[in-house]
C-alpha cells in the first residue's frame, strides 16, 4: 500500500503551465508522523534535561551540605582556639596587675634596670597587620587566613606571658619594703658626720631599733655575702635580678648563709651595733648597676614615724 504513488498538478490559470508533482504515500506518511512525533521529542527531551539538572542541583546541594558542615567544624575549633586565647589573655591580665606602692617602687628604678626587664620588642603586631591586608585581598582563603592570624596571635600571646614573667620578676627583685621596724635617725644624702661633725655623704639609711631585733630581705634575691666588712661591721649584701644590689650593715648576728635563696620578707639577720656605729641600728644601702639609690624612693609604707634626719 505504501508503494502507491499520487500525481498532483499544479497549473498556472495566467500562463496555462500546468506542473505536475509525483509523491509516494511512503513519503507523505512520513512527513506526517514526524510533524506529529516531534512534540512528543520535543517533550521527552525537556524531560530529559529536567531529570539532569535536577540531579545536578541535588548533587551540588550534597556538596554544599558537607561543605557547610566542615565549615562549622573548622569554625567551632577556630573558637574553641580563640576562647582559650581569651582565658589566657585574662590570666596574665590578672597577673599583670601590681600592687600600686610596688608599682611605684619599680617605676623609681633607674632607667638601665627596667631596660633589662623589658627585654626584646615583638613583631607579633606587623604580623597580624600582615594578615589581616592579605585577608582583604584574597577573602576566598578566609580560614587558612583566620589560622595564620590565630598563629600569630598565640606568638603574641607567648611574647606578652614572657613579659608579664620578666615584670613579674622585676616586681620581685625590687627592694620595696623597710629592712627593719624602727625610727629612721639618718636619711640618704649629706649629714653632719656622728663623730667629727663635719659634712660627709651617707650612701644609705639609718633605722634605729633595739639590738637583736629582726632584719628583714627587701625583695628576692641570692645571699652574696655575710662577713664583717670594716666600718659597716657584720654586713649582709644581697644581690637581685637586673643588677640590683642591697646591703644591711652594723648587724649583731647573721641568719643567712652565702649562696642563700632568699624571698622578700625573710629573716636575714638581726640589728647591732657593730662596726663605725654610735648605737644599736641598721645601716641599709641599695644599689643598681653598682650606683647608689636613694632607698626612700623605693620603700613604700614607713614602720614608724621618723625622729631625725
């Protein structure tokens, strides 16, 4: 049946040419079934397109899903990392608040001794404004960013406990306490020498108190000597951290020994009158980098009121 073939004519009514076109019902059935089949490829193939890219959306959705938990992860340690920051900054917060009369002492110091306290300078801080310009240029880095500024904050933090540790230090090896309890009779300066009368400079203090009373360590320290060193009588020197040194002179008896660690406050002897003295006191000396001090700008509460110069 579909061998048949069909004449259509075709004529021109203002020429009279009559054309004449030969189709097979073949050719016909198929022009037809395309023109009705291709909606329905039409539809199949939107179909088709629609299944892929739902399947591309649920797998960028997948991944999205794990991305955002890893995220949340590396997030979650990057704040547990910075709460310890945070703990830490408040410990050494806390540590680095002195007493404010010790503060004051150690603020008296001369200028080589806090020098030697404070140590190197960190350059923590050029780092992190390192980072945080290269973070404003490449934001697609954000965490390995946020993990250097995190290193470089826990360098920070090393360096600042290092100096919270040296101030802590200095704190210690500052001598800021009265050697003794008594009246001071003598100050640091010019006087009129106890036995010519004539102008003389005392290198120290002069506390009087009854003989066999306590004597006290100024701040920690190594015991350097205990011997009887001529016009000061039996002496103690101490020597502290950052090169400060102090001396207790005129002392009836020793309660220390050289090599000794001692802590402010101990008991390191005991008040005489040994030596150039005029009566039971202790003469107190202290110095930095081998210079004299004047003692009274580094002590801070008086134990008695004073009865003379």
């Amino acid at each position: 049946m579909f061998s048949r073939r069909y004449t259509v004519l075709i004529a021109d009514r203002t020429t009279g040419v009559v054309r004449r076109v030969t189709i097979s019902l073949r050719t016909v059935t198929s022009v037809v079934g395309g023109a009705l089949l291709l909606p329905v490829l039409i539809g199949l193939g939107a179909k088709w397109s629609s299944r892929l890219e739902l399947h591309s959306l649920q797998a960028t959705n997948s991944a999205l899903t794990l991305e955002n938990g890893n995220y949340r992860e590396t997030t979650g340690e990057l704040t547990s990392q910075i709460q310890s920051l945070e703990g830490v900054i408040d410990e050494l917060g806390a540590r680095a608040a002195l007493d404010p009369a010790q503060a004051r002492a150690m603020a008296k110091l001369p200028a080589l001794v806090k020098a030697r306290a404070a140590g190197g300078t960190s350059q923590t801080n050029a780092a992190i404004s390192t980072v945080l310009s290269t973070s404003l240029i490449s934001p697609d880095d954000t965490f390995g960013v946020l993990r250097t500024l995190l290193q470089s904050l826990e360098t920070r933090l090393s360096s600042v406990r290092k100096g919270v540790e040296r101030q802590e230090k200095l704190a210690a090896a500052t001598p800021s306490i009265w050697p003794a309890r008594g009246w001071l009779t003598s100050s640091f300066g010019g006087r009129s020498d106890p036995f010519t009368g004539s102008s003389a400079f005392h290198q120290g203090l002069d506390i009087s108190a009854s003989k066999g009373q306590q004597v006290f360590a100024t701040a920690d320290g190594k015991v350097e000597s205990t011997a009887f060193q001529g016009e000061y009588g039996n002496l103690i020197v101490i020597t502290h951290d950052f090169g400060i040194t102090t001396r207790y002179g005129h002392l009836s008896g020793f309660n220390v020994k050289p090599g000794q660690d001692v802590h402010r406050g101990d008991v390191i002897g005991y008040v005489g009158s040994t030596g150039r003295s005029t009566g039971p006191h202790l003469h107190y000396e202290i110095l930095a980098n081998g210079k004299l001090l004047n003692p009274l700008q580094l002590l801070t509460k008086p134990t008695a009121t004073a009865t003379g110069n």
